[in-house]
C-alpha cells in the first residue's frame, strides 16, 4: 500500500486531475467564488473569472498588434510594388542607351527616397567604353561583383564600389546589386556591372534583411542595361 506521506500530491497530479475531472467545479462551482489571484497590473487580489478576463484581453490585444503589422506591412509592400512598376516603366520608356545608367540610378533616388546611388558597367560594346560608367573599375571589383550570388547589405567598410559614390563618406550602409544578362540573372553567370545604393543610416541595408525586392531590381536593371553590351 503507498503511504500518501512518502509520495505527496503534486501540483502536476492536481492538475491532471482537473484535466481528466472536467465536471469536478460543476460539482463544487463555490469554489470558483472563492478562488483568488493576484493581479499583473497591480498588488491586489483578483476572482479566477476577472483573472480570465484580463488574460483574454490581453490575448485580443496581442492579435490587434499582430494585424495592425500586416496591415502596415502589406500597405508599405503595395507602395513598394507601385514605385518599383513606375520606375520600370521609366526604363521602357527610356530610347538613349547611353544615358539609361544616369536614368535608372536617377529614378531609383527618386522613387525609392535613395539618398545615394551609383552603377558601373563593363564588357560594353565598343561604342560606350569611353563613357564615365565604363571607366575606373578594377579587376577586384568585378570579381567582388560576380562572386555575389544575391545583393550583400550591410555596412561600408570601405568597398571600392562606395568611391563611385558623390560622397563617399555619407554611405554608412549599402547595398550592392549584381548586375547579369537578364537570362540568366541569379545564375553564377559573370556579373557586367554592379548597382550600388546607400545610406548615411547604418540600419538601412543590414544584414539580417532579405534581398527579394533588391533582387527584383537587379533583374530590370540589368535587363534595361543590356542594351550597351
């Protein structure tokens, strides 16, 4: 026979009990009453029903918060998707294959508050090798480019492709886009060119960001400059 006093009753036996006892408060519901907890808010003693009732207000605040952040989020992806489809549409519209690097970094300032942006471009056809977007890349510089499998963000520690930027010393984070033959963008095809965009805010591009929406403007991007190879 086991001796209640070598084996006490646990809290864990008490509450299996009430889990396989669902009748056991209709049975004693004054026991409901005269339960009392003491309160998160304050010092005081508060009845197991109010004690339910600020769990679940509590819960139903949680959950207004969770939506309140996929409604922001789904509106600040909509304004996203609106600046990116005006901003290729520029690009379409764009007949100076000369003048297309000047225009996709100017609109990319424009529609996406950029405050920095520069690109460079290589291995163009004979007619664009004296333009200032084909000159001073090293060879390191396209390694670096066609090394990356996605767009790298994070802080400036002095890469090369931050010189190419009006100042350089503003560009506390950056992000640096590979630019590849639009049939084969996110390949390990060889890079032709690299878009280069910063801010004097550290957080801005961060490592711990995803990439999807650079990667999408890499792809116009490069695509609008297949134009000068």
């Amino acid at each position: 026979m086991t001796n209640q006093f070598t084996n006490p009753i646990t809290e864990d036996d008490i509450a299996n009990f009430l889990v396989n006892t669902p009748d056991f408060f209709e049975r004693h519901a004054e026991l409901l009453a005269s339960v009392h907890l003491s309160s998160p808010h304050s010092k005081r003693a508060v009845s197991l029903q109010e004690r339910q009732a600020e769990m679940l207000r509590e819960k139903i605040k949680l959950l207004e918060h969770r939506l309140m952040d996929m409604i922001r989020n789904g509106t600040e992806n909509a304004l996203l998707a609106d600046r990116l489809l005006r901003w290729a549409g520029s690009l379409f519209l764009a007949k100076d294959a000369a003048a297309m690097p000047a225009r996709i970094a100017a609109e990319i300032q424009d529609q996406f508050s950029m405050p920095q942006v520069a690109i460079k471009v290589w291995g163009v056809a004979p007619p664009f090798l004296a333009a200032g977007f084909a000159q001073d890349v090293s060879d390191d510089a396209k390694l670096f480019a066609a090394s990356l499998s996605e767009p790298f963000c994070g802080l400036n520690t002095g890469f090369e492709a931050a010189s190419w930027l009006a100042d350089p010393r503003a560009a506390a984070s950056i992000a640096l886009l590979p630019l590849r033959p639009a049939s084969e963008v996110g390949l390990t095809a060889p890079a032709f060119g690299l878009l280069v965009l910063s801010s004097p805010d550290p957080q801005r591009f961060n490592s711990g960001m995803g990439t999807e929406f650079l990667q999408q403007i890499s792809a116009l991007a490069s695509a609008a400059l297949g134009l000068l190879r």
